[in-house]
C-alpha cells in the first residue's frame, strides 16, 4: 500500500535545475564561476611537521653552512623584531619550537601582534632503545626536528602599540626554553656572515678575499722551476 501524499504538498513543482550543471552567462553572478576564489585569511598550515609526512628516513645531515658568503635569513624581513641564534649551528626538535611559541604568546596575552616563524621541523629523527645490538636497521621514527644554521632568525613578531621591552623580555624567555644562545635584533640591523656582523665598514666583498694577502715575489718563488730547452 501507498503512503498517502497530502494535498499541499502535490501542488509543489519538482525542481530540475538544481541536478544540472550551471551555465555561464545565465546569471549576472555567473563571472564568479570562471574566476579563482581566494581568500585573506592565511591558510592554517602546521610548521612542526611537513606537509608530506613521514615517506622515508632521513639522514642525521649537517645544518646548512653558507660558505659561498649567503646571509640570507639573518635579518628580519616580515616583522619589527625577531630572535636569532648566536653560538654555533644545531638541530632543535619540534617540541622545543612549539615550547618556545607558547612562551611568546602567554607573555604576550592581551596584546595586538603577529608572529612569523622562519623554520620548519622537517627532518626526522629515529631512534633506537636502549642496550639494543648494533645494526638491523636504523630505527623508528621518534620526532621531528629543524637543523637550524648559526645566525639564523627564528621568530619575527610585528605588534600595535607594542613596546621594545616586552618583546625583548618575551624573546629572552623564548631563548631560555630552547638550546643555545640567542640574541635579540631589530628590523634594519647588519645582517651576518657566519659569526661576523656585516658592518662598520666591513663588506660583503671583503669577507669573500682571501685573509692573507701574499705578496707577487713570494707567491712567484713558490712555482715550480722549469727547464731551460
């Protein structure tokens, strides 16, 4: 037996145009259909992790040493402030970033700002237990870390109305949750080669030449002696 269909609802027409495909040029909207929707919100991305996941084993590696005279991620490029390493290269786990994050918020709470980070846990590291014989295989996956270069900045924060001293005391707390020494700089300061602030009369050519300097006799009397023919 049928299910009874009540009077008003019979009268309803059947609608079709919502199962077909729209057409452009139908509506005065229809110029939306044919362009990019975008947005000014920033996509939410996670930096503690990469977006590929984990795929294979990456290698322990060495942080990037720029010995071709680079100092590119040593200034602050988006923010008023930032934090950069001072001792030497090393590589922090994501946990110590996302520590260090949370640290500059909470003394931050209350203000109007934006922070920028500058690196990404992208390396993976294995391990194994302990007291466990040599070889087979390298270990399963434990954390994600960044090998972070010397002179690196790694937070940037730009703020209304926010005064130098607050952030220097939000970043000092930072520092002291992750390894190392850090210092804090300004937008517009020198940026660094290796340990080497480049400024005061110090140039990007000069740091390229060599650092000794041989005389036209000495670096002569060093060739070889050739046969008289």
């Amino acid at each position: 037996m049928k299910p009874r269909i009540p009077p008003s609802l019979q009268t309803i027409p059947r609608c079709e145009s919502a199962h077909k495909t729209p057409k452009f040029g139908t509506s005065p909207f229809s110029f939306l259909l044919s362009t990019r929707q975008f947005s000014t919100t920033p996509c939410p991305h996670n930096w503690l992790a990469p977006k590929r996941g984990h795929s294979q084993k990456n290698r322990k590696g060495r942080p990037h040493v720029p010995t071709g005279g680079s100092t590119k991620g040593t200034t602050v490029v988006w923010g008023d402030y930032g934090l950069r390493m001072r001792d030497h290269d090393r590589r922090v786990s994501a946990k110590q970033l996302s520590t260090a994050e949370e640290t500059i918020k909470r003394r931050l709470r209350g203000e109007r700002y934006r922070l920028y980070t500058r690196v990404c846990a992208n390396i993976g590291v294995y391990t194994k237990g302990n007291e466990v014989r040599m070889g087979k295989g390298k270990g399963s996956f434990d954390y994600w870390a960044a090998r972070v270069p010397v002179s690196r900045i790694l937070f940037e924060l730009k703020g209304d109305n926010l005064h130098e001293q607050v952030v220097r005391d939000a970043f000092r707390l930072a520092g002291n949750k992750l390894p190392g020494l850090y210092e804090f700089v300004r937008k517009g300061d020198p940026p660094v080669m290796g340990l080497t602030k480049v400024d005061g009369g110090v140039t990007l050519e000069e740091m390229k030449k060599p650092r000794i300097k041989l005389p036209m006799d000495t670096t002569a009397g060093r060739l070889p002696a050739t046969a008289a023919i």
